[in-house]
C-alpha cells in the first residue's frame, strides 16, 4: 500500500467515527481557521506579492477578506443549514413522517487553480468542513509561496486525517485522480476540466467544475459609456485579467464604440498611470509559458492601446484591440489575460447571436440603461452568472449561487450553495407500525379503481 493509499484510509477511519459530524467540532474549526488566518495576515499578503505582484488591497479584498466574509457568514447560519427539514408526506404514505438529513459525501478532494491560489482553496474547504467531511486539498504548483502558507495554516490546526494538504512532488494531479474519493471540486480550465471528469467518471465519483471560458460584455447604445469603461477596465485589468469571470471581449454598438474605446483608455491611465508595467501595483502574468501565449494572441490584430510588454518582469499592459475577427486565434480560446478585443455590431440582435454561436459563458455582462434589453439579456442569454451595468461582483455574495454552466462548468459555490455541493441530501420515511394499509398487497383484484380514487 502507498503513503497515499494509507492516508486514504486513515481519512476514511477517521470520517467513520463521525467527530466530523458534530455541529460544534466544526464551528471551532472552522474559528480556527479564522484566527489562523488573521494571525498570518501578513504572511498571506507577502506570499501573494512574491508570487503574482498581487497589491496588498487587491490581496486582501479578492483572497484574505473574500475568505474571513465567508467563515464568518457560514459559522453564522450553519446551525440552521444542518438541520433535518420535515417534508409534507402524501396521503398514500398514511401514518407515516418525511424528513430531509443533510449529511457529508465522506473524504473530499480540492484541487485549486494559481489565479487566486489563497481564495479559491479556502472557499472550497471551508463548504467541505461546514458540511462534515474531510479533505485533501492540492494547491498550484505555480504559487509556491501561497502553497507554503497554507501548508502551514492547515497543518497548524487541523490532524491530516481530517485535512492534508498534498504537496506538488508527492503525487502529480493526474495520479491523485486515480484514488477513489467521494466527492471532488475541480477549479480550472476546460481542459484539464475535462480530464478530471473523466477519471471521476472511472468511479462515479461526483464532483464540481469551476472553469472559465470567454466571457462577453454587451454594451449598447444607451449605456453611460464613462461609467460602463470604468467598470470594465476594472473587471478586466484586475489581476491583470488573471479572472475566471473577467470580461474577455466586448460586442458594443457602432455608434458608440469609439467612444467606448476613449473612455476605456482614459480609465486605463486612471487606474495605472502612464506606464502600467512599471507599477508596482499591477499584477504580472503568472509565468513564462502564459506570457508567450498571451503575445502570440496579439499577433497580427490592430492594437488601440498598450500593446507593450516586459518579458524579464512578465508584465503585458493592458491592451485593447479593434476590428477583430470572430475567426481569429485570440477569439478560439479564453485570453485570461490584460488583452480586450473589442466588436462592433449595429443592431443587438447581431450580439445576441454572436453569444448564441459560442458555448456558454462562465459570465456575461451587459451595460445598458433599456429595461426591453436588460429582460431580453437574462431571459435569451444563458450564462452561469452575470451582472447588469458591473463586472464580477455577482461572485462576491454568499446570498447567490457562483457557477458554470456547460463548458464553462456545472455546480455551484459560496454560502449555503457551497455547503450543499459537499452534502448530500438523504430522504428517510418513517413508519408507524399501529397502522398498515392492505391495498397495496396482492391480490390486486378489484382494487384498481380504489387506487385511481388515490391518484
């Protein structure tokens, strides 16, 4: 048996004594892990700085304080998610009660993405913990530090046949999936996306996919183009277009688009100055193989703005494009970078069927002030989620499902939707024995027409 293959079992034997199901056992860790936290504040922003040039306020508001706002909502409202729900029962079922339980899948594996490395575990692991299971958790190799941190967080206050951190060189990602385990959560790209689903597909294991895909942007007409540019230079530029849910290009009315496309340039130099890729706020691109894909995107399309890159520092500027073609490169695959092509259309319909070719988007989002336009955005377009006159901030409530749809992915997180992807709901019926209706034992005869009367 390997080293995994024992940790494995020692998690499996630890889920089976059900410590982990106690309401209490998890709020104190789940505290803990908020003390943890805050008491390695610092530490996590450092990590976050050497490993993507991530600013301290960027740091703290998507990755320390995104994950303290869940802990703190979860702890707040777990009592009452765990609680068994009595169900109406039918009239067939005489003498008999109906309850939903809400129970854990068992040992869980949590495999996050480099982007946001310290979010996009924790969120995760903390659903897992509220809903009583226990964890493997394998961060991105592509952030060390981050990786350090919170190896030394977990480690620090949880057993690891509760919750293990797997380092990058004790097993590859590929090989772990060949474990069985009862429920994983994949953040990632299509791609691998993909791999992943087909090696839980090997032991029916059930599983959700975080992934991304190209996230349109509607602008139209009647938008108030210095506020929609404001907005969307944020969404796109925050780190550095490293986002699952950044805008990836934009279809806007031709009788606004140079107008947008000013804007967007001023909200540009607002944001980060005259020389982005010497600010030392701006975040760089994660690592070499990323930067070269991103240039090579460039290639060949009419850049409007920025353009300029740093290949020792791995900075691209935030770039906008026009006149791009719907067959070109960098309209096949998501960018996940600071590059925004920008489409003109002349009629919204033409939009519309722009998105309706493609497969469905992780995001998308509209800047409009017509209410006809806005209905027709949520009732014709299918998204996983969006926002109408902003960008990404329909992630940042746990009152709200975050989540794909199609090959952008499917199940959701944040909240109580985070603690019901790690539950599973268990329908148990309970019979009174004072009572037993005979109908439905044979012989049937003549006891169909008193059946139909039931129905």
């Amino acid at each position: 048996m390997s080293n995994f293959e024992n940790h494995l079992a020692g998690q499996r034997s630890f889920f089976a004594k059900t410590i982990t199901k106690s309401v209490t056992f998890r709020i104190t860790h789940l505290k803990k892990l908020k003390t943890t936290i805050k008491n390695n504040e610092q530490a996590i922003l450092n990590a976050l700085k050497k490993d993507l040039n991530k600013s301290e306020f960027e740091s703290y508001a998507a990755e320390v304080g995104f994950v303290l706002s869940e802990i703190d909502y979860t702890i707040k409202n777990l009592p009452k998610w765990v609680k068994p729900k009595k169900v109406r029962t039918p009239i067939t079922h005489f003498y008999s009660t109906s309850t939903i339980h809400p129970e854990p899948y068992g040992v869980v594996l949590i495999m996050s993405p480099w982007n946001y490395p310290f979010q996009l575990t924790m969120v995760p692991l903390i659903s897992a913990i509220a809903a009583g299971n226990t964890a493997v958790v394998k961060p991105s190799r592509f952030t060390p530090n981050v990786y350090e941190i919170i190896q030394r967080i977990i480690s620090e206050i949880f057993n690891e046949n509760y919750v293990k951190v797997i380092a990058s060189d004790e097993i590859s990602s590929e090989h772990l999936l060949d474990y069985k385990f009862d429920y994983i959560f994949f953040t990632g790209s299509t791609r691998v996306g993909k791999i992943v689903m087909g090696k839980a597909a090997e032991h029916l294991t059930p599983l959700t996919l975080e992934l991304g895909g190209k996230s349109p942007c509607i602008v139209d007409r009647t938008a108030n183009l210095k506020l929609a540019a404001r907005q969307i230079i944020w969404g796109k530029t925050l780190n550095a277009g490293q986002t699952c849910v950044a805008p990836d290009y934009i279809l806007v009315d031709e009788m606004v688009k140079d107008l947008l496309i000013d804007c967007m340039k001023k909200e540009i130099v607002s944001l980060w100055g005259e020389n982005p890729n010497s600010n030392n706020e701006y975040v760089r691109i994660i690592n070499e193989k990323h930067f070269n894909r991103l240039i090579g995107l460039m290639n060949n399309e009419a850049i409007v703005f920025g353009g300029k890159s740093d290949s020792s520092s791995l900075h691209i500027e935030p770039t906008i494009l026009e006149n791009v073609e719907l067959n070109s490169p960098i309209m096949q695959e998501e960018i996940f970078g600071p590059i925004l092509p920008v489409i003109s259309f002349k009629v919204i319909d033409d939009a519309f069927q722009i998105i309706l070719n493609r497969s469905k988007p992780l995001a998308l989002y509209g800047f409009t002030t017509d209410k006809t336009i806005k209905k027709r955005i949520i009732q014709e377009l299918s998204f996983g989620g969006g926002c109408i006159n902003e960008t990404l901030m329909h992630l940042a409530t746990p009152y709200m499902p975050f989540g794909g749809i199609g090959d952008s992915g499917f199940g959701s997180c944040h909240g109580k939707f985070g603690f019901d992807t790690f539950t599973h709901y268990k329908s148990v019926l309970q019979k009174s024995n004072a009572f037993d209706i005979p109908l439905r034992y044979a012989p049937y005869k003549n006891k169909l027409s008193i059946l139909k009367k039931l129905f």
